[in-house]
C-alpha cells in the first residue's frame, strides 16, 4: 500500500489479500491482486494524485467482482463438457466438438 493509505483501504487491501490466498492464490499474486484493485477503487474515489484513464473507465472492481470467476480463459475444457454430456445422457456426444458440446449442453443441438 502506498504511504499515507487510509485505514480503510489498509483494511480493504488485507481483506482482498486474504480472499485470493483463501482461494488458492500464491501469496505474490494475491498481493498483486489486492494493490491494483485498492489502487483503482483509490483512483476512482479520488484519493491519489495520478489516476490513469483506464483506472477510471468502466465498472469498478467492487462491483465486477465475480464476473469472470469460475470459467477460466476459454470456460470449462472439452473433456468436462463432455462429462456433463454424458451425465446428462445426451447421444452422438463422442464425435462432437468443444462447440458442439456446449451447444448441445445449451439445449441447442
């Protein structure tokens, strides 16, 4: 954190910190993630001196959090499509591909 942070984003900073180690993060990556979101909740709040234009475009992180959680890059691999598929009991399923797994998952097909 930066000198002359306010408590609050002290608190804010550990409270990000210990929810990324939580899940599985290493701890330089979990600080790495909690500076950039305190630094850009601080921009966007107008709490430091310099803010970078992207700092204050589009949704803040408190409310983006969790959007993008969960599906990784590209959203779950072929073979846990195709595992749902077959659970689902959905026939043709082994010649399908990524895509059509997905869209046969979606009712699609």
């Amino acid at each position: 954190m930066p000198a002359g942070s306010s408590p609050k984003r002290e608190r804010q900073y550990e409270h990000i910190k210990e929810g990324a180690k939580e899940r599985g993060a290493s701890t330089k990556t979990a600080t790495r993630i909690a500076a950039a979101t305190v630094n850009k909740e601080r921009a966007r709040a107008g709490e430091s001196k310099t803010a970078s234009p992207s700092s204050l475009r589009g949704k803040s992180p408190s409310v983006r959090g969790g959007q993008h959680s969960h599906s990784g890059a590209t959203g779950r691999t072929k073979e846990q499509l195709y595992a749902e598929v077959k659970r689902r009991g959905i026939s043709g399923r082994s010649t399908m591909t990524k895509s059509q797994l997905q869209h046969a998952l979606a009712g699609k097909s």
